[in-house]
C-alpha cells in the first residue's frame, strides 16, 4: 500500500490528455468499486438505534483488546517463521533445502478456518491427543493443564501457521537480491552467520519483511470463520453481530470504520518507522556463497524449515483426509456436487468480470496516461486491503437503498411490491468479489500489459486498427499468460472467500467455504472436511504454478 500511495503521486504528476470513451468507461468502474467503502464510512454519521453507546460501554474494549492481541501473536509468528526459514533456504546448504523453498508457500493453499477445525478436532478435551495423555498418566480432567486451541493464542498460531509465507516469499526475494560481498564483509569485520543476519541481511531486507507482515495481519482483521469458529471476539465478528443479530446498519458501519482504522495503522506504521532511512544496496551482486551446514546444524535447519509446513499444511490436510475416509456416511452427494458446483460458477463468474474489469481500468490507463485514469486505477485497488466483512456491509447499505427505491416506485406504479431486488443476489456478492481482489487481477494485467513495446500500438493503428480492436486483436493474445494467471488466482480467492460470501448469498446458495463453516460450527467435521479438501485440492493449482516459478529462479540464479 505505501508503493500505491507513491505511485499514485508519482502519476498525478504526468501530463494528462483526453481520456476517450475507454477512458471514461474505467473511470465510471473505478467509481462504481469506490461506493461500498464510501457508503461504510458515510453510514457512520446517521442516526443510529442506541447500539453504538451499548457497544462502547461493553464490548468495544474487549474488541480493542483482542483484535490487538491477535495482531501482536500473529506479528511474532510470521516473522519467527518466516524470517528464519527464508534466511536458512537463501544462504545454507543442508538436506531438502531445494525442496523446502517451495515446500514453505504450501500453507498458502490452506485457509485459516480450514486449520482451525482440524486442529480443534484433534487437540480438544474429547480429541485423540488429550485422550492418549489421559490414558497413558491416568489423569481426569481437572489433573493437568492443555492449551486451549479455542482461545487468542490458539488463534494467532493458526493464522501465524497459514499466514507466515507472505514474510517468506517476500523475505527470500530480499536476500536473493543481496550482494554476497556484504555477507563476506560483515563476516570480515569479525561478525558470525548470526551477527551478520542480524547487522547486515535483516536491516536491508525490512521493507520486504514489513510489507509480508502487513499482508498477513490484513489476513488477519479480514478473518472471519477461524476466529468465530475458536469464539474469539474481534471487529469482525462484532460487525455480524451488529448486523445479523441486533439489526443495526449503522453500528455495522461505525465498527467497520474502527476496523478500517486498524487496516490504516498497519499500512502507516512501517512508512513511519522509517523516518529518513534508506535501504538501497549499492554494491556489486555477485554469486550467492552458501554456507554448508552439517550435524547438528543441519539436523536445527531441517526442523526449523519442517515445521511450518509440517504444522500448516500436510498434519491439517492428513487430518481432513482421515476424517473424510472413516466417516461411514457417504459424503460426496447430489448436495455436495451442487454447493462446489455453486462455488465454481460464482468463482467462474468473477473471474471473468475481474480480467475485463482489470483489462479495461489498464488499457484505459496506457492509452491515455491521464493523471484521472492513473488515480481511479490506484483507489479502486484499495479493496484488497479492505476485510470481507466491512465490503459485505458496505455492499448491502447501497443495494439495500436502491431496492428500496426500486420497490417503492413500482408500488406507486403498478401496484405490487418487489421485494429484495439487488440485496441477496448473485450479482451483489459477484460485485463485492470484485471490489474485495480486483487489485490481484489489476496489478497482474497492468504486469502483462507493461511488457508490450508500444510500437505495436502504432503499427496495429497504421493498419487501420481501432483501440478497442488492437487490444482484442494484438495486446490480448499477447497477454494470454497474464490473464490466465490473473483469473486463476482470483478464481481460488473466490472459492476461499468466506466474509463476503456469508452475508451476502442469496437464500439457499451456499458454497463449500459456507458448508464449511457451517457443519465445523455443528460439529460435523466430516461434512466440514470433505468442503474444505475441494477448496485446498484448487487451491493448489497456483502454488504449483508458485513452486515452478521458484524453481525456474533457482536455476536461473545458479
């Protein structure tokens, strides 16, 4: 987000020229994806029902409290995580690096509500491990202490769990990019591997950690199945509540914008924390000089490289599995065909509305350069930092008020009401999709687009070409990849969406992230798995796509 904000400066400066019809179109898009954050933080100054004041008094201080408690957990874990296992994969030699430098983005593929179940099956009073310690010490209930999965700090070590390769990808690009000859010169002026990570490698690498960290703690405000599933009362959970149980529009939005507030502090905080400094590597890059570990550290890198994708991903994966295939009920039914068959069309239809959306806003933005494309571009990427939950009710605030509209002038006219028109529709949970990852498809386009030499835009007009034909004829074939990577990971983005998804499907449409939820929440783990197994199964599609980059990069660096 702070490379947005300079970006967007930096293209308020250019030249501005006529914006033409494609022009107009994205800026009209762009506006249309701005009105739910618009309608969240205009909703908060109009007249409430009294439920603001009774939230203050009562359970705002402990939202305060344990949304910055799960921050802080989940801050420590990513970097611990993160930070560590990319340090020992870029600079060390031991067993299974290679395969653990893709084998650490595997927990991406994992949802964090997903883990939570699966952990919660195992790790409850009623689960095989307390019932093995109680079998083998002979204790009762009240004879020993266990952490309690369902708690803050059981969920800040699942998010950490899922959410840690965010700080690994971006951690590891960092101290790919590094010269070895500031290794070799830390290490001169008598410093070890550890005085040399901590003096010289992680100062330079803190813009990538910070911006890793930023990503998964947005993950974390945007969380809403993990911690209502474990009881943990946060802003997200406050906001359904305000919304589905008391009724209250208007203290939804009012605790949407103190989430926002949140989302805010995180994205300022590092740019602050800067101050002046700079962290630019102006030496030579050389090759990369690893560092070849044996015995016992060895054996310490392995564990420490095993263990976040062990924990979060192949044990909440085993788990499910097990569950699914001892359960004696058949659980692959008609119903179970129509909720993925329900996920995959909504996930198909957003994806296609996401590349156009990102086509048109990109396209617009190279062919007129304006300084008002470039900014409609920018600002309608802002919903990727904005949690599910403050977009579902951003959405619904609008849509409520033209249905209402819509309902009140065909009484007047022909007599009969229409009801919920818009609010509950595909069309409303299609159009939150793409305010909440437009900014994913956005960026891989504007990616794709960039690498085409603009002379190609010259000779397709020499041919007699309009704009709108040059980018169906020339630019589209050539961004083929681009576009097909964009919509595959807006695709999975969909399908693991579950905010959205649960306050703004239609009546009796639910998808597998919904099941999920919903039998996890019934206790039918199993119903739960086999939904959750189908989302991680597609989810693995891009990691493996992921993986092969990584791999492709290895062996360019070597």
């Amino acid at each position: 987000m702070n490379a947005v904000a300079a970006g967007l400066a930096n293209g308020l400066r250019r030249r501005s020229r006529p914006l033409g019809a494609i022009g107009r179109m994205a800026v009209a898009m762009a506006l249309a994806l701005l009105v739910p954050i618009v309608a969240v933080i205009g909703n908060m100054f109009a007249p409430g029902e009294g439920t603001w004041a009774h939230l203050v008094q009562t359970v705002l201080p402990d939202y305060v409290r344990t949304t910055a408690l799960l921050l802080l957990g989940v801050t420590v874990g990513v970097l611990a995580l993160g930070v560590s296992s990319a340090w020992l994969v870029t600079t060390c030699r031991f067993p299974g690096a290679r395969w653990f430098e893709w084998a650490l983005i595997l927990p991406l593929a994992m949802p964090a509500y997903v883990v939570a179940y699966a952990y919660t099956d195992v790790l409850q009073f009623s689960g095989p491990v307390q019932a093995w310690l109680r079998e083998v010490t002979g204790w009762r209930a009240r004879d020993y202490w266990f952490p309690d999965i369902r708690s803050t700090g059981g969920a800040a070590a699942v998010f950490s769990l899922v959410l840690y390769p965010y700080v690994y990808l971006l951690a590891r690009a960092a101290f790919l990019e590094q010269s070895a000859s500031l290794v070799e010169a830390g290490r001169l002026m008598g410093r070890g591997a550890w005085g040399t990570f901590l003096r010289v490698a992680l100062p330079l690498a803190r813009p990538a950690v910070a911006a890793g960290t930023s990503l998964a703690l947005m993950e974390t405000l945007a969380d809403f199945g993990a911690v209502s599933y474990f009881g943990v009362q946060t802003f997200t959970t406050g906001i359904y509540r305000a919304w589905l149980s008391m009724g209250d529009s208007v203290a939804a939005a009012q605790l949407s914008v103190v989430l926002l507030a949140f989302v805010a502090v995180i994205l300022i905080a590092e740019q602050w924390s800067r101050g002046r400094a700079r962290f630019h590597d102006v030496t030579v890059h050389g090759q990369t000089r690893y560092s070849a570990l044996h015995g016992a550290r060895a054996a310490a890198a392995v564990a420490v490289c095993a263990a976040p994708p062990l924990l979060g991903f192949f044990v909440p994966a085993a788990i499910m599995i097990h569950v699914v295939l001892t359960e004696p009920e058949p659980l692959f039914t008609v119903r179970f065909f129509g909720l993925a068959w329900n996920t995959f069309t909504l996930a198909a239809i957003t994806s296609v509305a996401a590349i156009a959306t990102a086509t048109l806003l990109a396209y617009a933005a190279r062919l007129s350069a304006s300084r008002i494309v470039f900014a409609a571009n920018r600002f309608a990427s802002l919903g990727y930092a904005i949690p599910g939950a403050v977009i579902a009710v951003g959405v619904l605030l609008p849509l409520g008020r033209l249905d209402n509209l819509i309902a009140d002038w065909v009484r007047m006219q022909f007599g009969f009401n229409t009801g919920l028109v818009l609010t509950g529709s595909i069309a409303a949970l299609v159009y939150a999709y793409l305010v909440r990852f437009l900014a994913i498809a956005l960026q891989t386009v504007e990616a794709g687009l960039g690498k085409i030499r603009p002379s190609m835009e010259d000779a397709a007009r020499s041919l007699g070409l309009t704009p709108t034909q040059t980018l169906a004829k020339v630019h589209a074939p050539m961004m083929r990849g681009s576009l097909l990577t964009a919509a595959l990971i807006v695709f999975v983005d969909v399908m693991k969406e579950l905010p959205a998804t649960f306050a703004l499907r239609p009546f009796n449409f639910d998808t597998l992230a919904v099941q999920a939820y919903n039998m996890a929440k019934d206790e039918r783990l199993a119903e739960a798995a086999a939904a959750s197994l189908v989302i991680v199964a597609v989810a693995l599609v891009p990691l493996v796509l992921l993986s092969r980059a990584i791999a492709a990069g290895r062996a360019a660096a070597r």
